[in-house]
C-alpha cells in the first residue's frame, strides 16, 4: 500500500540549494503531504539504512526530483527502481530516462511540478502503471548483466586497437 503523498530524498538539501533545488521544493510541496528523507539538519534525517530507505520508496505514491545539476541523480533511479511514480524538473539526464506519461513526469517549473503532483495524488492507478513501467525501464536499461556486457564491448575494441608508436 502506497501513502498519497510526494518523497524527497537528498542530503544536506538547503546549502545544495543551487545543485538540488530546495526552493523549487518549497514551492512545489506547498499545500501538498510530503515526506523528505536526508541528512539535513534542521530540516529531515537520513534513513537507517538501505532497507529503510527501499521501505520509503516503496510505500510512497510519488517520488518528487527537483534536481537541476548532476550527471545523474541516483535517488529518481532508486524511486523508479522500486515501482514509484517520478514527478522530476527536465534538467539534468532526467529527460533522457524518462519518457513522459510513460515512465514519469517531467515538468519545467514549480508550477508545473505541483500540478502534475496534484493530478498524480488524485490518480493512484495511474502512479501504479508509471511507476511499474519505470521499474520495467530501470530494470532493463540499468541492469548489472547489460553494464558488464557494455563495458566488456568497449575493453574489447580498445584492446583491438594496434598502437603504432608515437602517436603526434
């Protein structure tokens, strides 16, 4: 059973404002039930451990990423992986990993976070379609098995590369 309300997980998210997004967060939760797991003091506390970090991905409705820089934030990739619905700002690698409706949703501001929040709280069945196509995703296209094969591949295209001295 799902809790309807929106899940952010992020360390230490007020002074990471600029790569995390905290005031987009303010404003995107206002009004609406949230839980918010990090080590921030003052503010929320870290999980116990990964068992009761996966517990909180799995028993929320939505998972909410307000991430503006990263290479890839791991925390909508955990969400995903455990079957929950990913609401997340279009920054970063977000939109290359999710298709939206599909397997989350991406919006460009507070504003348009909130909304589809607002939609998603009121629709657990969808939440519960998305959230396993992202997990089917995830499962997929971050699988160990494909990574080993991957990056075997490019081992084995680099060592094939004869060396013929200098190479100015």
């Amino acid at each position: 059973e799902r809790k309807p309300h929106l899940l952010t997980v992020v360390n230490d998210f007020v002074n990471r404002d600029v790569f995390c997004g905290y005031k987009i967060w303010q404003e995107t939760t206002r009004g609406l039930p949230f839980q918010l797991v990090g080590d921030t003091p003052g503010l929320s506390k870290a999980a116990k451990d990964v068992n009761e970090l996966r517990s909180f991905y799995q028993s929320s409705l939505i998972f909410l990423n307000t991430t503006l820089v990263s290479s890839a934030p791991v925390s909508p990739l955990e969400a995903m992986a455990c079957g929950c619905a990913v609401v997340s700002t279009d920054t970063t690698t977000m939109p290359d990993v999710i298709e939206h409706g599909v397997t989350g949703f991406l919006g460009k501001n507070p504003k348009e976070l909130a909304e589809l929040c607002r939609m998603l709280l009121n629709e657990p069945e969808l939440c519960r379609k998305v959230g396993l196509a992202a997990r089917e995703m995830v499962v997929k296209r971050y699988a160990v098995s494909r990574f080993v094969r991957e990056w075997d591949a490019v081992f084995a295209k680099t060592a094939a590369i004869t060396y013929t001295g200098d190479a100015s």
